[in-house]
C-alpha cells in the first residue's frame, strides 16, 4: 500500500510531462506575415523574381503564385502566399476602395 502512494505523485507527473510534451508546436515558431509593400521594392504595385529573391519560399513558390505566367505577382495573386499579411495589401488604383472604376455609371450619349 506504501508504494502505491509513492508511486501515486510520480505517475501523475509522468502523464502531466506526456500530455505537455504533445502539444501543438506555439505559433511563435512559426514564420512571420510579410506585407506585400515591403517587398514592392519599386512601388509599382507588382512584385518580381527580382523583388522575391531574398526570402527563399516566396522565390521557391513564385511560379505557383504566378496565375498569368507573366512573371509578377499582383496584389491578388501574392494574397495566396501562406506567408502573406493580407491586412496591408495595396487597392488597385483602377478600382479604388469601392472596388469599381465608376465606368458603368457614366451616362452614354
């Protein structure tokens, strides 16, 4: 009977360690959100192979990404990315945050 009390606090921090021990990895080792400015070296709303080869898994998956094949990535096709800080993405000048150019309320004459 002895033992078995002994043995009681060792067994409950045996299963505590387990259960600890197979948790979820913290999402502070996962890698950061980058907004899309910061690599739009140019500012020309488009980002390049060029503008993408420092950060090796966006160079990695830029074809992916890369829906049109014409070797930019706009603001839509860079929203994909895993990786990508979808809250700072830039509006499209054409348009703007109403997300019409306005061109189908013009009156025809």
């Amino acid at each position: 009977m002895r033992t078995a009390q002994r043995l009681g606090p060792i067994v409950i921090a045996v299963a505590i360690a387990a259960i600890l021990g197979s948790q979820p990895a913290s999402s502070a080792e996962s890698p950061s959100r980058i907004d899309f400015l910061s690599i739009d070296a140019n500012k020309d709303g488009k980002v390049t192979p060029v503008e993408a080869q420092n950060i090796d898994d966006l160079r990695n998956t830029f074809g992916v990404l890369d829906i049109n094949h014409d070797e930019t990535l706009t603001p839509a096709e860079y929203a994909r990315w895993d990786r990508a800080d979808n809250t700072k993405l830039p509006i499209s000048p054409a348009t703007g945050k109403s997300g019409s150019s306005g061109a189908q309320h013009i009156p025809r004459l």
